[in-house]
C-alpha cells in the first residue's frame, strides 16, 4: 500500500496500519495531508467556530526525581533555584486568575520525594477555595501521589475527586513507546502505566486531554504508534476531549547534547513543516477525539495559525503563566486578544470555552 492509499483510508475515517500512517507522515506532500484533516475537521466540526481558554498554570514545584532528560524545568531537592510554592503564594496566584476572567487552574509539578496524597488534596482544596474549576495532575503526578502513599491509583484519584478535582491534563505522556522512554524518561511510569491511570480517572467520571511530545529521538513509527495507543484507549473509555501535539524545546536539556538526538529515521518533526504534518496526521488518526488544539506556546502564533487550515479546531490556553517550556528558552507570549485577532485573521469565529479540558 502506498502513503496515497493509507491517506484514503485515513481520511475515510478507517484505522491504518502503523506502517501505512508512518508512511503517510513521511511521504505524503505537506498540503495532500493537510487538506485532508482539514476536511476532516470540518466534518466533525462544521462552521468556522476555534475555542480558547483563559486559564493559569501553577507548576506548585520544580524539584523532581525523575530528572528527564527532555526536561529543562526540574531541579533536584538541594539545588539553589529549587522551590515549593507557598500556600499564600499559590492563593495569590489564583486569586489573580479570577481577576482576569481566568475559569480554570492547571496544577502541574515535579514529582517531589517528600510529596504524597495529603499534599495533592491540600493543593486541590486550597484552589476549590475559589470559584474556578481545578484541572491537575498529570498520570506520572497520580502515580507518584499513590505510590509515595502506600494507596491505589483507584484510591488517590477518588480522594482527589472529593478533593474537587474537575479534570486532569494530559502530560507525561511523551512518546507512548517504552523504547523512546527507556532513552528520553527511564525514572518515569511507562506507556501502559500512563493509560491504566487514564483508563482509572475516566472510569470515574473525570474527562482528561492527552499529550504527545515529539521531534527528539522517537522514529515515524514510534509517533503514529503513540497516536493509535490513544485512539485505542479512547474507543474503550471515551474520556480524552482533546489532543495536543507538541515539539520537543531542547534548549537548557540533557538531552540536547545527546549525539542520539535527532537521528531519528527520516526528517525531524521539531519543525514547523513537520509540526503541522504531525497536527494533520493526529486529526486523521483520531476521529474519535473531538478536539485537535494547536500549541502556539511551542510554535508561535503564526504557525499555530496555519495548524487551524491543518485539523485543529482549538487555540489553547491564554497561559496567563508558563513555566516548563519558557524553561528551555522559549518565551512566546499571547494575550486573550492576540488570541482572538489571530482566529480571526485566519478566518474563524473565536469562541471561549468553559466546560472541556483541553489544554495540557
């Protein structure tokens, strides 16, 4: 089968094999593939409505066992730049969300050695404190959460729903291939992991988006694998609103100097041609997932624009705050408004969201 007919087939809505949608991102032309998720997005989306939110992520720590080697935000327990955010500084945080109209807070950190359950539902009850719903914690977060406390992941997310849990974002995800985890995050829970969490918040009621970091030392085939796992997961529980695929930042990383980085087999996807064929392929892949959301806070507004004429029918999060990616040297910025006049100038309706989880 060539990538012309695994591009039919995805476009049709049917599964391809990994080696046919490999193919497809390897070879098929930038606009054949791009025409074709947009078509696809319009037939799950009609009209010309793209959503934002206004929200804030809180990354509460930067200290970290698992030391990734993609990760430039982390710092061990004794380094001179480690912190915990204070109880009041995390109020005053919050607090400055909901002056802003912000309706959500992410709840995002390292995974602290000394941090159990207790911590994370403090965390939780200390933002239900305000009328803004509480989107936190990754699955690598929950498991840590478990484990530290001797409890089942079943019992850390019912605890973190009485808590006030509303949702949980989707990182830690990566690369869902234990291959291209053993080199970029061997400390951190593998991909069935990742999922058996997912699986468990869904099962209770909590919706969730999902990630994948790519353009580091992962191959075509470890993209498409990842993309299908979550196509699987969602055709089983139903719980994943949205997906949102992001470029590896490799400024200030370990594994920038790794002589393994980039040689992967065919182009690096860590550009924006290669980043908008990955947006593409991920709309075709995931006709099951409502919402494919671009990432202007790794590509910029423009490029983030075109991904709107490439399958995404999302533009994120005002990120009021960002701490992980700026970490690696990247620093784009958008306001609510530059958000909206970049929808617009594309030719879409900007419309705010308030009830699905979509950013990371």
């Amino acid at each position: 089968m060539s990538w012309r007919e695994s591009l039919a087939e995805a476009a049709s809505g049917r599964r391809p094999t990994e080696v046919g949608a490999a193919w497809i991102l390897q070879d098929a032309p930038l606009f054949e593939l791009g025409r074709a998720a947009d078509e696809m997005r319009r037939r799950i989306h009609p009209g010309d409505v793209v959503t934002y939110v206004v929200d804030r992520n809180i990354n509460y720590t930067n200290i970290c066992t698992c030391g990734c080697a993609f990760c430039a935000f982390y710092r061990d327990k004794d380094a001179p730049d480690a912190y915990v955010l204070s109880e009041a500084e995390l109020d005053r945080k919050i607090v400055e969300t909901g002056e802003a109209g912000g309706t959500r807070i992410l709840l995002q950190g390292g995974l602290h050695p000394e941090w159990g359950l207790p911590e994370a539902e403090a965390l939780v009850r200390a933002v239900k404190k305000h009328p803004i719903k509480c989107h936190g914690f990754s699955p690598p977060e929950i498991a840590h959460f478990a484990k530290q406390s001797g409890v089942t992941v079943s019992e850390a997310i019912s605890r973190l729903i009485e808590a006030g849990l509303d949702s949980i974002p989707g990182g830690g995800a990566e690369i869902l291939d234990d291959g291209v985890r053993a080199v970029i995050s061997p400390k951190k829970i593998g991909w069935e992991q990742w999922a058996a969490v997912m699986r468990e918040a869904h099962r209770q009621g909590l919706k969730s988006s999902a990630t994948m970091m790519f353009g580091s030392v992962e191959s075509p085939e470890s993209i498409v694998r990842h993309i299908l796992r979550i196509r699987d997961l969602q055709d089983e529980m139903g719980g994943f609103t949205a997906f949102i695929p992001w470029t590896f930042q490799p400024g200030n990383t370990e594994l920038f100097s790794d002589p393994r980085f980039g040689s992967a087999e065919g182009p690096g996807f860590n550009h924006a041609t290669g980043y908008l064929k990955v947006l593409a392929l991920s709309r075709l892949l995931l006709p099951n997932v409502p919402t494919i959301q671009v990432s202007w806070v790794t590509m910029g507004a423009k490029v983030a624009q075109v991904g709107l004429f490439f399958g995404a029918d999302d533009f994120g999060s005002t990120m009021m705050e960002e701490n992980v990616v700026a970490s690696a040297g990247v620093s784009f910025r958008m306001s609510e408004q530059e958000i909206i006049d970049t929808i617009r100038d594309a030719g879409f309706r900007p419309a705010r969201r308030e009830d699905r989880p979509c950013s990371t």
